[in-house]
C-alpha cells in the first residue's frame, strides 16, 4: 500500500468536505439569512437569533479551522515536498525569494486588516485587493519562479487565510457581541454589524475564485501567461459574485 498516496488522499478528503461546510454557511449567511434576517421584527430576531445564530457559526468558523489546517498540511504534501510548486519542479530550488513569497501569502492578513480599516470605499477597497493580489501573482511567477499550479494555488491559499483569519478574528467576535444584544432585547453596535458585515461580504467575493484556484490545477489552458489569466479568472469571479447578492436581494418568500 502507498502510505503517502492514502494519507494525501484523506487529507484531501477532508479538506473538500470542511471547504463544503465553511463555504456553504458563508453563502447561506450572505445570500440567504441577510434578506431573511431583514423580514423580522425585533421580537422575532430575539426568538430566532440565539438559538440559529451560535449553531450555524459553530459549524462556519471550525470549517474555516479545518479547511486552512488541512490546506497547509496539503500544500507541503504536494507542492513543497516535491517541488511541484515551480516551474520547472525537477530543477527548481527553494531559496529566500520562494521562501518569502510563501510568508507573503501566509501574513497577507497583516497588510489586508489595516488596509481595509483605513479605506472605507468598497469599490476601494476592491480596487486595491485586486491591484495587490495581481503584484502577488507577478511576484509568485518572476520573483519566486513558481509554475502556473503553484502561483494559482498560492493565489487561493491567500485568499483562504485571510478568509479564515477575517472568521476567527472578525467576524466570529463581533457575532457574538451581535447575539448577546438581540437575545437581552438590544440593539447592536453599528459598528459591530458594519464590521462583521463587511468581512463576511469580502470573503464571499474571495470565496469564488478560491474555489477556481482550487478545481484548475490541471487546466491548461489557462496556463499561458498566467500572470494575466488569473487575475482574469479574479474578475470573472468578482463578477459572478455581484450578481448573485443582486439576485438574492431579489428572491421572495411566499
């Protein structure tokens, strides 16, 4: 038996089935609950909220946990340990510009947090994520020779870790100051919901072409001058995106 193959595959496995749970609760919260949410009154927020809210955040924030735990331990399996991650893997060698490209997706939370408390535009906001994410993947090709694989999945293992990092260190908080308010009859801080508002709708935007970077490992033909296709493949994700919330604000109930 292939121990490595087998130990890769439940790895896998279990981070498709956690990416499954996490994502699903970020699209539920943000295209189905936000325009529920807004046909109750405050009585019925306070019935319902406290006792939804907690259950499906549970499952949101360690499927966020789980889902970044088991990319990393993928990411060294498949990428690092063979050296799939450059271009050309059999003479490819790690030194400190591939070593601190991958510390630049690690800590990209570092940059993000600051920035978007400072800019308070969305379109912004936008603007200048997909300006940097697109220096990012310049970087990753001619300053860390990684191939068209290893740039696309750093792209999305960038993504992913902010996403986790905005779950844990944002969302998830001001969520529980949110359903400690409604449940004692109160109103929440502006703020608060701002916040965790924001970083949930960020995530959703991220979340698309995260999910791309995942599935088109083997897709060729976006393999030429990727430096190009994949913040293409950003776009059309972005753009997806948009018009999904637009068609979810637009969905009734009976």
């Amino acid at each position: 038996m292939d121990t490595m193959n087998l130990v890769e595959s439940l790895f896998r496995w279990t981070h498709v089935v956690m990416g499954i749970i996490w994502i699903g609760h970020l699209y539920f919260f943000n295209w189905v609950n936000s325009n529920f949410a807004a046909t109750m009154d405050a009585e019925t927020k306070k019935k319902v909220v406290p006792e939804l809210m907690p259950r499906a955040l549970y499952f949101f924030r360690w499927g966020a946990a789980w889902t970044w735990i088991t990319g990393l331990v993928l990411a060294s399996m498949v990428y690092y340990q063979t050296k799939l991650v450059f271009a050309d893997p059999p003479s490819g060698q790690w030194g400190a510009a591939s070593i601190g490209m991958i510390l630049v997706v690690i800590l990209a939370f570092v940059v993000y947090d600051p920035l978007m408390k400072a800019v308070k535009d969305t379109k912004a906001q936008a603007a200048i994520g997909f300006v940097l994410t697109a220096g990012v993947v310049f970087a990753l090709k001619n300053v860390a020779g990684f191939g068209f694989r290893g740039t696309f999945i750093h792209i999305g293992a960038m993504f992913g870790t902010i996403m986790a990092a905005n779950v844990w260190m944002r969302i998830w908080p001001s969520q529980r100051l949110i359903i400690t308010a409604i449940k004692n009859g109160e109103k929440p801080d502006p703020a608060v919901v701002a916040i965790a508002g924001l970083r949930s709708k960020h995530n959703t935007y991220m979340s698309v072409p995260l999910v791309m970077a995942m599935i088109s490992q083997h897709g060729t033909w976006a393999a030429s001058s990727f430096e190009f296709t994949i913040p293409a493949l950003i776009l059309l994700g972005w753009a997806v995106t948009f018009w999904v919330y637009k068609k979810g604000a637009s969905v009734k109930g009976f």
